[in-house]
C-alpha cells in the first residue's frame, strides 16, 4: 500500500494559484498512470473536494454561505471602493426603472423584498403584454411562467430567498418569448391597477370606471372589465381620500411651522367638538413680510371669496393689497365652512388687527364684487369713533 501510494504522489502533478491572481480553479494537468488508485481511501478525499469547487453555479443545493464571509470577498471590496457598487458581491440590486418594456432580465441580480420582484414581474407583464402567472409562492421562492403560445413559451423566472444577505436573488431566468403580445392579463388585478390610477384620481376625484379602463386600453394595450375598473377606482379613492384626512390631523404641526419659520406672523386654527374630537372649522393666515410690505403700498384691499372644490369642500377668502407697480400682494387669506356674515367678521376682526387696528384701517378702500360685503366691513367700522366718511366702498365684478 505505501509502494502505491509514492507511486501515486509521483504521478500527479498539481499547480496551484495565488489568490491575487486569476484563479481558474484546479489544474486539469493530471497525468494518473493507475486509475484503480484514485478510488482508494487516501485518493478519494482529493478527488470529491476537486469536483466541487469547480462551478456551483446558483443551485440551492450546492450553495455554501460561508463562501459570503471569506477573505477574498473582502479583499474584491477592498479593491473596489471607489467603483459604485449596488448589490452584495459581483450582483447588482435592482431598481425599478421608468419602463419594463424589453427589459433584460440578469441571473444574480437581488430584489430587498419579495414584493419588489412580484412588483417587477407585474409591470413587465403589463408593458409587454405578457401573460405570466406566479406558479409558486412561499417564503422561500417565487416562480413565475409564461402561459403564453398555449402554455408552452419557454420563459421562466425563479427568485429565491438568501438567508446570508437576508435579501431575495434572481436564481435563474429564462428570458426568451415564443408567445405573441396578449390584450387580457391574468397577473392584473383591481388592488395593484388602483396604485397605478391613483395619480388619476388624485387630480380628478369624479374620474368614472369606464374612464379608467379607457385609459388603461390606451395606454398600456391592455383589456380589464369594468369590474375590476371600478374596483380599482373605488381602492384609489379610498386611498386618496384617507390621505387627506390624515393631513388634517396635521394642521397643528403646519402651523406651528410656519410660526417657527415666520417670526411674527398670524396664524390662527379654530376648532369645534365633536363627540369628544376636534373638527377642523377655520384656518386663517398672514405673514409677517405680507404685513409689512402692504404699509408701503397703497391704501387698497381687494376682498374676495371662492368655493374650494374637493371632497370637504369650503370657501378660501382673500385680502389682496396693491403695489406702487400697480402689482397685487396677498395679504391674509382663511379656509372657512361656509361664506357668510359670521365667516367674514371673523376674518375682517383678524385682519384689521394685523394692519394695526381700526383705525389705520378706516383710511383704506376696500374693493369687492359682493354687496354683502359692504355690510360687514360697515358693521365692523361703525363700531369705532372716528369719521365713516373716510371709508370709501367700491363695488367692481373684478380686482
């Protein structure tokens, strides 16, 4: 056995590679006079470690974690400091790109979430007109198949989990269609078309279902029914509206920021209970620049109001000043319920005081298109002593 074993060693020749360099794996260089010995206990351990290391490729079952920590790999990253790196190792992460149309998809490449790739996989299939269906997903993967050409186009996607980078990978695509583009998707549904209309919604909250699939034939070649059109509009809205309310429960913070980022100004939130909660009812501003620039000005302020259109609806009331260039400036400006007498004292009482009282005020000429108006700008001023006759009305449709 050990006359075996020299002859063995003598027969063998092994180059061996430093790290720094490139490594091509073992030498293929081997000249065995006696193959029988290559099965023997001392042989066999060389000969099952060779194989292994020379392509692991991204199989599951031949992936070795402790490969993730060596020293190589940090000594690659060492190396690369100043290139941009965007994933673990040699992969790039993936980033959403404007367009999915011809996207090239890359073995490797790694996804945060198992979200992000079912969000990657929809919008593919929406662009291109794919139909692909998620055939598996669980904790650990997520395959997807085209049904496309009678369920035999070719193209496959398979991500599975990493449990060393606690991140998803794309293990293996195959990124070839033999399947023509198709108008009705089986990957679309009501939930995710909504994130894709909301913007829609968003700047015309009276947008119809029928709009909305009109639109989605037009701009991504696709067919949905009206259902999940409506559906979709229905979850959009939804969203949207919870969104304003949310920026209600804001208003306080809003306010304190523009006090704390405006020294000197007037910001006023008026409140009413209900059943224990505050309900927004009157929000009003002026700034300090806007008070100080209207004392350079002429003494004119247009009053006005409009209907703020919405789901909450409300009225925005103006105070507009006039420059030396003839220039409007926004004095002061309220968010109220409605228009009316109660409404409009109420921000003339805080107007007057922001440009120093009554009577600096009473040698002003208010301009405004509504001869309610005049009646409460008249109640306000005859209240004070000092000559009416100073206050002068203008009734014009425009400022």
């Amino acid at each position: 056995m050990e006359d075996d074993h020299e002859e063995l060693v003598g027969n063998i020749e092994v180059e061996v590679g430093g790290i720094g360099e490139d490594f091509a794996g073992p030498s293929r260089n081997w000249r065995a006079t006696d193959t029988t010995d290559m099965d023997s206990s001392e042989g066999s351990e060389y000969s099952e470690q060779g194989p292994q290391t020379l392509d692991r490729g991204l199989s599951d079952d031949e992936w070795v974690s402790e490969e993730l920590g060596s020293d190589i790999g940090e000594a690659e990253e060492d190396e690369g400091d100043n290139e941009e790196r965007e994933g673990y190792g040699r992969f790039r992460t993936f980033v959403m790109p404007k367009r999915m149309r011809e996207y090239q998809w890359e073995v490797g490449t790694y996804f945060s979430e198992k979200g992000d790739f079912v969000e990657a996989i929809r919008s593919y299939a929406l662009e291109n007109g794919r139909s692909l269906k998620i055939v598996k997903n669980d904790r650990r993967r997520v395959r997807v198949k085209c049904l496309g050409a009678k369920a035999k186009c070719p193209w496959l996607a398979y991500c599975g989990y990493m449990q060393a980078v606690k991140s998803w990978q794309l293990r293996k695509i195959v990124d070839t269609h033999t399947c023509s583009r198709e108008f009705n998707l089986r990957l679309i549904n009501a939930k995710w078309l909504s994130k894709k209309v909301e913007k829609t919604v968003r700047q015309n909250p009276r947008t119809k279902g029928v709009e909305i699939r009109d639109e989605v034939s037009r701009k991504w070649n696709i067919g949905i029914s009206r259902g999940m059109a409506y559906r979709a509009r229905a979850l959009a809205t939804e969203s949207v509206e919870g969104s304003f309310k949310d920026q209600y429960k804001r208003l306080y913070d809003y306010a304190h920021e523009l006090l704390k980022t405006n020294p000197g100004s007037t910001v006023k939130l008026k409140v009413k209970e209900n059943e224990g909660e505050p309900i927004f009812e009157r929000f009003y501003t002026c700034f300090k620049a806007c008070k100080d620039s209207f004392m350079s000005c002429r003494p004119i302020i247009g009053l006005d109001g409009c209907f703020l259109k919405g789901k909450y609806g409300g009225e925005l009331l103006t105070a507009i000043g006039r420059d030396g260039n003839d220039q409007m400036l926004p004095i002061a400006y309220a968010v109220v319920e409605v228009e009316n007498k109660e409404a409009w004292t109420w921000f003339l009482d805080l107007l007057i005081e922001d440009l120093g009282g009554k009577q600096l005020c009473g040698g002003c000429t208010f301009i405004s298109d509504q001869q309610k108006v005049q009646t409460f700008i008249s109640d306000q001023l005859l209240s004070i002593q000092f000559h009416i006759r100073t206050l002068t009305f203008v009734i014009s449709v425009s400022i």
